[in-house]
C-alpha cells in the first residue's frame, strides 16, 4: 500500500556530498492516527520504513523489496505535527542490492536511525 500523498507529503528535496535529505509532512487527518493511538496519535514505525522504501523509489524510478532490516533504532516517537527529513546518508548499489543508511529527524531531534537493504525488483 503506497503511503505517499496520502499518509505523507513530500515537502523538500536536497542531494549534497553523497547525501540525499527529504523532508515530508504527515497528514494528522489520515485514519491511522485515529486508531494509533486516539488522543496520542504515534507514526507507526512501519509506515516509517515503507516511507523510506517509497522515497528512494520514487529518487531511483526502481521497484524495491525490502530484504533485510539490519538495524533499526527508535529513539523519540514521530507524532503527525513533525516535519521530519529521511536522511539517506549512504547508498550502496552492490549487485541486485540496495544497502541504505537512514536517519530520520529534524532540526532538534533524531528519530530513528536504519540499515536496510533492499532487493531490486524491475
């Protein structure tokens, strides 16, 4: 299920030194905050990967299955009021494989901190 434009927005895109950032916004009406969790709404740590998934689709026009979550690090919960930017600080094409380090925060915080590889699938 594609999230983007629904559940998220793009706002800003960047590429500097190796470094791709992306910045999105949520969307605080969408139904899943209603139920995750009412009155104290919490982005959902896999809609946070998939959103990863999503934006380096959406940077490489490639279909990507996530293979592997080698490490993936909550460090402060993303409520729907953050803006936050998908860092993506390392990208590895090595075969039919996508290794991506990711951060997730913003000016003041860290989010989440990911390794994940990904299958390319055409």
């Amino acid at each position: 299920m594609k999230l983007l434009n629904d559940f998220y927005s793009i706002v800003d895109e960047t590429s500097s030194d190796g470094t791709y950032n992306c910045k999105v916004k949520m969307n605080p009406q969408h139904g899943l905050y209603k139920v995750h969790f009412p009155g104290n709404p919490v982005t959902p740590g896999v809609c946070l990967v998939q959103m990863a998934t999503e934006i380096l689709e959406r940077k490489y026009d490639k279909k990507f299955q996530l293979s592997e979550a080698v490490n993936i690090k909550f460090r402060k919960t993303v409520v729907p009021e953050d803006e936050p930017t998908f860092v993506f600080n390392k990208l590895v094409f090595e075969d039919d494989l996508l290794k991506a380090s990711v951060t997730i925060e913003d000016n003041e915080n860290q989010f989440v901190k990911m390794s994940l590889i990904y299958k390319v699938s055409d």
